[in-house]
C-alpha cells in the first residue's frame, strides 16, 4: 500500500493532469527532452510539497526564517516522504570555509592532533584557523593578506561630499558614507589630495576612536574606524560575497607571509603527528591524507576518530573528490564539485526512508566519473532510501530501477509521461529517449589538413605544468578529461590570458532582474512593440510593463506581495490584471489577434513570420540553440544553467561585431541525447561563420564529432594537468593511458 509515492493530477507549469506511481525504495530516473516537464513534476510538484508540508510543521516564527514553498497544482500526492534535494548550486559560505570545514573533516583531524600530536599545545578547538588562539594572527586565519590600492580606492580629485571613497555603502547616501562625513574628523569639502599624511592615515587606517566634533547624525556610542579597518572588519572578515568584485578592485591578495597560506599559527604548525602538523595535512590530496591516517598506530584511544575521518575521506575518493585538499576554499568549487561534496554527507547519514532528489548529477562530470557516483545512488537506495535523478546521460539512466519518461516534445508539446518502466523495456521503446539510447555513434574519422593554429607553449598554472598546446582555426576542438583534470585552468584561464579576444560562453547568470526577459535580452521586444503602437497609434512605452502599459495595481509585477511581519511574505497574483502585468487599454490592443501578453506567451516557433525580417532571424537563432520550447516571456530568472548559456550563444549569433575565437564550457548541459544533433548543426553554423570553436565537454557525442581534441589527465588534481593527446579524434582512440580514449571506444566502436 506504501510502497509508492502516487501523484494524481499534476498541472504544475505545462504538466497535463499527470497521475504516476513511483516505486519507494528504488533509484528511479527522470528523463525526456528539455522543457518537457521533468522539473515541474520532481521538483516543483514533489520536493515542494514535501518541504512544505515539512515546514508547516515548525512554528510561525520559525518558517519565516526557512524557504518558502508555494501549494503546487496537484489533486493529490499521497505516501510522501520527507524530501532531500541536492542540486548544482554552489556551496555557499565566506573565505573562511573550506572542503575540510564544509565535510567536518577538519573537525576529527582537530579532535586526532589534539590526542596524540607532540608536542601537547591544547585542545581540539585550539586547532581552529578561525580561533583566536590558533589562527595566524597576521591574516586572521584566511591565509592571504590583503594589501589596499589606496589610488583604487580613493579619487584624490574628489571630496568626501563629492564621493571620493570609491567603495559600495561608503559612497553619498550610502549608510556607511555618514560614519566619516559626520564626525567633524575632516573637512568634507576638501580634496583628498590636499589632506595632510596625518589626515590620510586617520581616514585610512585608524583602528578606533572618538570623533573630534561629531554631528547629532552621529550614533553617540560609536568608535571612528577607518575606512581599510571597516572594510577588513565588516566585509572581509564576515565573508560578504557580494562585495567580492569591489574588493577585487580595490585588493591585491597576497599569500601570508607568515603562515605561508595555512591560515594557523607557528605554535599549531609545531605539533605533529609522525612529522606532519595539521597544516600539512590539509595540503595533502584526499587519496595521501587516507594513506597518512592508515599508517598510525593502532591506539584504542584514537580508533573512533581515525575510522570517522577515513570514513568521510573514502566517501570523498568514491566520488572522483580524490585530488582535492581540505584546506581548498568553498567558494572556488565548481557546481559539480558541491554536488559531489553534498552527495557525500549524506552518504555518512543515519537517516532512512528518506526520499533523495538530484538535479542532472552527471553534468560536469565524465564518463569516468560517474562509475563513482553511481555507487552512491546504489547505496543511498541499499541503505533504504528513494532515489529520484533528473538526468539525460545514458550511463546514469543505465542503473535506474525504474525509468519515468517525460514528452512527447518540450513546452506545450510535452508534460506527460511516455514511459514507465526498466530500462532495458526503454533500449525496445519507440520513444525519443529509447530511439536515442539505441542509436550507432561513429567517430569522426576525418583529418582536415589545418594550416593555422592558436598555440600555448610551457604554460604552468595550479595542476597544470609545462603543458603546450596548438588549437587550429575555423575549427571545432573540444577539450576533454576528468573532472579535475586542468581543462578550465588550461582553456579559460591560460589560454584567455594570451587571447584576450577570446569570448567565453558560459552558465553563469545573466545580469537582469525578473523583468528581463528572453525578448529584451535578445533585443527584440523593441521590434514588437512597435508594431504594436503602430497598429494602435500610441508611444511603444505604452506596450512595457516598465512603463505606461503597467497594471496601476501592481506596476507591472504581475503579483502582489504582502508583508505579514513573522509569517514572512507572500506573493499573491494581481486581481486586477490576473498576473498579466499590463493594464486593460495595452491588452486591449491586438496584433494578428493576439495582444502584447498573448505574444509573451508564444514560443520562437509559434511566433515566426508575426513581425518584421530582423524578428524572424533572432527567433531562428534561438531554434537553433535549441530553445525552441521556452515562452518569449519568460524571465532571465527562471532558466537553468544550460538555457542561459545557449541564449547566450543566440545573443552572438546576431551580433556582427562578435569575436571569431569562442569557449564553450559544456554547450551540452541539460540537453537531451537527441537534442545534440541540434547543437552539433550549430556548431556547424558558427564555424561556417568563420568562427574558432573551443569547447569544454565531457559528452561522447560530442567529443567524437570533434574536429581536433585535446585530452587532459590522467586523473584530476596533482594527478592530472598533463596534456596526453592532441590531435584528429580518430588517433585518440589508441592512446592507453586515456580514460577518454577507453569510453569512446566502447561509445563508437
């Protein structure tokens, strides 16, 4: 009667009255083209409802401080497990977090040095780089000093009142501005450059104290800090990311030069364990640290913590995290790499019963890779879990138990389901994915005879050492190799520093907010609401729901947010305009009877051959890049990763001015193995362009319809950064130390 979780009438975005049975404890894969509903019934129909329900459970005060979770549009979900999502966003945390606090690790090597490292120097909290006992006193416990470019920070030419701190808050208005202008410290009408030294180092550099003839604006409790100490105090040392450019600008980092980087005192770094301190063992890579720990003597005293600490490491090694150290910062992980961190925490878990969900676990990740992931979604489910996986890689849809088929097409077009069952009853379907999964795949065995090359010799940077590579022109090289293996070190920052034509394209956010949308990025929602005021006879500003066009109710937001003190907020859709966000004179204005929100709600194929040349061409643009399915309306905010990345592609593809050298890191996530044909014919446009295509990739159908590949290893971290081969994809195949080279010919051959 349990033994499923059962969904009954999902209509959450484009799902069509979904009803589906989902077998407990087992891994069951999620599958079907882009935008065919995949999301909406995982994600935004049964982990949001069972994290809501989870949260209705704590008290009112308590909720405000969690995640917010709208009711989906479902009849009914019944057998609902509490839900774990573990997606690709980045682990979050400041500059003082590192894989080795994020996985606790850290904390059991504490607790082993504070038992039986020589000499005794305290206990295990004494071992903390953010302790004041054992931190670097120098650099606070970060392991980089930071050194101030006061002509970066400060416009000499400008007075306080004109805005001479050039720094986020400290600027006229800014809340901080007022703790320099209102002391009477300073002439605030004065130039910076005709402060006295005295006056430049108070400004700059004073530690505390009071101010000489504060105004009444002045909180009367307050110390006068400079501006450097401020920074260092409430921005630095709390971690504030979103500073993190101003801080870049105004910073030069440099390795401590006491701690050489360590971030602990010489007094910690003089205990050890078999001649190794703490901060030797942080800088070893996984797989050395679980041999250093194995060779420890046996003593009853320390038998628990050692079998914790190698406990969390092997989890680590079994997800391909061998090469990375503890002392490595959380924020210079990749997406993949959080995921993969996460996974494992909840490997070492003592919960049960619980229903695991991951968001395309294979992206960033090559076929190597997953051969370790997979086990942990074995285990997960062995250790009497339910297992749910977004995902389109073959190799993870081959361990599935029971595989839930979305489609038949994106959009509209899709959000039924249309397949249930295992996986060898796909491989015989008639379906997109099963056609996919039984397709031949054939190697490019072409030797085009390039004549000109973009070359990189004995380049050196983190694992990547004395590496020399020649890319061909007008062409498609693809860059492979293990996660960790030196192939972003290698393209996006060695390779940039010396081709600074280079544009990259990848998934990172596009700057906006939930206003922009696909049409004003692209540039084309101008085109169409002209056509509109021509046909109406009134200002194109009338057709913005920025602008005179915007319901009067909710300015154009299309929703109404309420303020209920410790409830939290709640967004509730406009009455008046039904979430439209234009007010009735603009919708009442029609364009081949459609109004302006009827044609935010078409997709690129619905609305070609509506409006002008220029409009047509961007929509086939976006056609090509595979976004086919998305609405024209949709916000900037609201795209995954991949989508972002190819709209970003579609921008270029109508821009004349771009740049002939173009980085792609992994075009193919979140695309769908029939979907790649499409991207593959992209491609081929952009190089029929004239175009120099470099792209990052893991995906085997891409890399063998390469035109020249370079392949990075053997494995990742100090094992890897060495370039094993570069050349026609038709000569990897024989290279025995490439991992690549063994997956494509089981892929092709």
């Amino acid at each position: 009667m349990n033994d499923y979780i059962e969904v009954i009438g999902a209509n959450n975005n484009n799902l069509q009255n979904v009803s589906v049975k989902i077998p407990k404890h087992q891994i069951n894969v999620f599958t079907g083209l882009s935008g065919s509903g995949k999301s909406s019934l995982v994600f935004d129909t049964i982990a949001a409802e069972s994290q809501r329900l989870l949260n209705e459970t704590y008290s009112a005060f308590i909720q405000q401080m969690l995640p917010s979770f709208e009711a989906p549009k479902v009849e009914s979900i019944k057998n609902l497990p509490v839900s774990i999502v573990i997606d690709q966003k980045k682990i979050g945390g400041n500059a003082r977090s590192t894989v080795g606090t994020i996985t606790e690790i850290y904390t059991g090597l504490r607790l082993l040095f504070s038992r039986i490292a020589k000499p005794f120097v305290g206990y295990s909290m004494v071992y903390s780089f953010n302790n004041p006992t054992g931190m670097c006193q120098t650099c606070q416990g970060l392991g980089v000093t930071k050194q101030v470019d006061i002509h970066k920070l400060l416009d000499f030419d400008k007075s306080l009142n004109e805005g001479a701190i050039q720094f986020p808050t400290f600027q006229p208005g800014g809340f901080r501005w007022l703790r320099y202008t209102e002391t009477g410290n300073f002439d605030n009408d004065k130039k910076i450059r005709d402060f006295s030294d005295t006056e430049l180092q108070r400004l700059l550099f004073d530690k505390g104290s009071q101010p000489d003839n504060p105004t009444n604006k002045w909180p009367k409790t307050s110390q006068y800090v400079g501006i450097v100490e401020r920074i260092k105090t409430t921005i630095m040392e709390k971690g504030g990311l979103h500073y993190q450019q101003a801080l870049n600008d105004v910073f030069n980092e440099q390795i401590c030069p006491d701690c050489h980087g360590t971030r602990v005192n010489d007094l910690i770094r003089s205990a050890k364990i078999s001649g190794q301190s703490i901060a030797d063992c942080s800088e070893m890579a996984i797989d050395d640290l679980i041999a250093f720990l194995k060779q420890i003597n046996g003593n009853p005293e320390i038998e628990l913590v050692l079998q914790n600490l190698l406990t969390r490491l092997n989890s680590l090694k079994v997800v391909g995290l061998d090469y990375l150290t503890l002392s490595r910062s959380t924020t210079s992980l990749s997406g993949g790499e959080s995921q993969r961190i996460k996974m494992t925490k909840h490997l070492n878990s003592a919960l049960s019963d619980v229903c695991y969900i991951f968001d395309e676990p294979s992206v960033g990740l090559h076929p190597q890779d997953l051969i370790g992931i997979n086990k942990i979604f074995t285990k997960l489910r062995d250790q009497g879990n339910t297992v749910l996986l977004i995902d389109h890689d073959p190799d993870v849809i081959k361990i599935a138990d029971n595989v839930i088929e979305m489609g038949p097409k994106a959009g509209k077009n899709g959000g039924q389901i249309t397949f249930e069952g295992t996986y060898q009853n796909l491989l015989s379907s008639s379906t997109i994915t099963g056609q996919a999964l039984q397709t031949k795949h054939h190697l490019n065995e072409g030797k085009i005879p390039f004549e000109k090359f973009y070359h990189l010799e004995h380049v050196h940077k983190y694992n990547v050492t004395d590496a020399s590579i020649k890319i061909p022109q007008n062409a498609l090289t693809v860059v492979t190799g293990v996660a960790g293996s030196g192939k972003s070190t290698l393209i996006r920052e060695l390779f940039t520093q010396k081709y600074h034509q280079a544009v990259t394209f990848d998934q990172s956010a596009i700057k906006g907010s939930n206003r922009s949308n696909i049409l004003t990025y692209l540039g084309a929602f101008d085109e169409i609401r002209k056509q509109f005021a021509k046909v109406s006879h009134k200002p194109t500003s009338f057709f913005s729901f920025n602008g005179q066009g915007a319901c009067s109710e909710c300015h154009g937001k299309g929703y109404i947010k309420y303020d209920l003190a410790y409830m939290g907020d709640v967004k509730q859709v406009c009455e008046k305009c039904h979430g439209k966000r234009y007010n009735t004179e603009a919708l009442d204005v029609t364009y081949h009877n459609l109004n302006i929100f009827d044609v935010l709600q078409l997709t690129a194929q619905d609305a070609m051959g509506l409006f002008t040349k220029q409009v047509d061409q961007i929509l086939n643009n976006l056609l090509d890049a595979n976004l086919s399915y998305l609405n024209l309306g949709q916000t900037l905010d609201t795209l995954s990763g991949g989508e972002l990345q190819r709209l970003k592609i579609t921008k270029s593809l109508g821009e004349s001015k771009q740049s002939d050298l173009l980085i792609l890191d992994e075009p193919s996530t979140g695309l769908h193995e029939s979907d790649v044909n499409q991207l593959l014919k992209l491609f081929e446009k952009l190089l029929n362009m004239g175009k120099t295509l470099i792209v990052l990739e893991h995906n085997l159908s891409i890399i063998s319809q390469a035109q020249w590949i370079i392949d990075l290893g053997p494995c990742g971290g100090r094992y890897g950064g060495q370039v094993l081969f570069q050349g026609y994809p038709v000569d990897l195949v024989n290279v025995e130390t490439s991992f690549t080279a063994q997956h494509l010919r089981n892929f092709c051959l």
